[in-house]
C-alpha cells in the first residue's frame, strides 16, 4: 500500500509540473544561466500575435509574435521583432501561447533554430511580464513566480569584473520568489550576458 501512495503522489506531483510548464519540463535555471545562454534579450511591447502552420513543417502549430522593442540588452538593436514559437501545448492554441496584444515583457531568447523556431530560454523563465506597482516601480516577473531567480549565484558573483550595485547585491542575496525591480532585473542581466555558453 506505501508503494501505491508513493507512485500516486509521484505522478501527481510530476503532472502538475507539466501543466504549470505549459506541455514543456524545464531544469531550474538563475538569471545569470539564462543570460549567458540567451542570443537575443529584449524589453518591449506585443504588437500581434498569431497562431499559425509553420510555413514548412505543416504539422507544427506556432505563434507569430510581433513586438515593438525599447530596449536591446544582447543582440541586435532593432525597433520591431518577429519571431516564431513552436506552441507546447494544446490550450497555447487559444491564448496565443500566453502572448497578448499590448503585453509588455522582458524576453531572453534562445537562438533562431534551422526552421526559424525560438523560445525563451527555459520557456516560462526567461520571459517576464512588466507591470507597476502602487508607487509606479516598474517590476519583472516570470513564469515562474521568479523562484530561483538568483539561485547558486555565489560562483557567478566572485568572477572577475563581476560588480552589482549594493541594492542590486543585497536583492540576489536575499530574494527568494516575487516581483523584483526591472532596473535590478536588468542589471543582473547586463552584467552577465555574456557571448552564449
């Protein structure tokens, strides 16, 4: 009978990671880890988005998403970005893989695949949504609730060259999940998107 319970628990457990992963299991990853594995990181606005066929593989349903950007933090600058998503699951069909028109958002992408397919990088962790507080704090939030975000941090922050301010530093040191401040958010990231790993 503690074996039945043990592998019910079991399978409960992993299926309700795989339903709040959208249909896609990701390894927790920091913040340093998602920028230095992403080749494009952007902060902009939705324009469009659209859910499609990809154009040579039929079978693959996508989301074409459009945005206009404000700032580039690695990569290319450009004022607009379109980039195609292969869509994980079957409820992405019909909320635009949770792209929005007017969604503001903070993205780390993974490079372009041969079939000219992206992704944040660790799908749900490496894509932000910004939103403002009572006081007007413009603030950056994950799929993930940001947990884990400035996980294991301590080998990244004793690089050489590493330096955070010292709010910056006492955030990654005691934040554990929750909103974090954009202009902290983005901090972290410039100091550590590096060329791709």
């Amino acid at each position: 009978m503690r074996h039945f319970i043990t592998g019910a628990l079991s399978v409960f457990l992993l299926s309700t990671a795989a339903i709040a992963q959208r249909g896609a299991l990701t390894l927790p990853a920091n913040i340093a880890h998602l920028s230095q594995q992403a080749a494009l990181i952007v902060h902009g606005r939705v324009v469009s988005t659209q859910i499609e066929a990809h154009p040579q593989l039929q079978n693959l349903t996508t989301v074409v998403v459009t945005m206009r950007v404000v700032e580039t933090l690695k990569g290319p600058a450009a004022s607009t970005l379109t980039f195609r998503q292969f869509v994980w699951d079957i409820r992405d069909k019909y909320d635009g893989a949770g792209y929005r028109k007017g969604q503001e958002l903070l993205l780390l992408l993974n490079a372009n695949s041969v079939y000219g397919l992206t992704s944040p990088v660790g799908m749900e962790q490496g894509r932000f949504e910004i939103s403002r507080d009572a006081k007007g704090v413009v603030l950056a939030t994950n799929g993930q609730a940001n947990r884990g975000l400035f996980a294991n941090m301590a080998q990244e922050l004793h690089q050489p060259g590493a330096r955070l301010s010292e709010p910056t530093s006492a955030l990654v040191a005691r934040h554990r999940s929750g909103p974090v401040p954009l202009v902290q958010l983005e901090e972290v990231i410039k100091q550590f998107s590096g060329p791709p790993q």
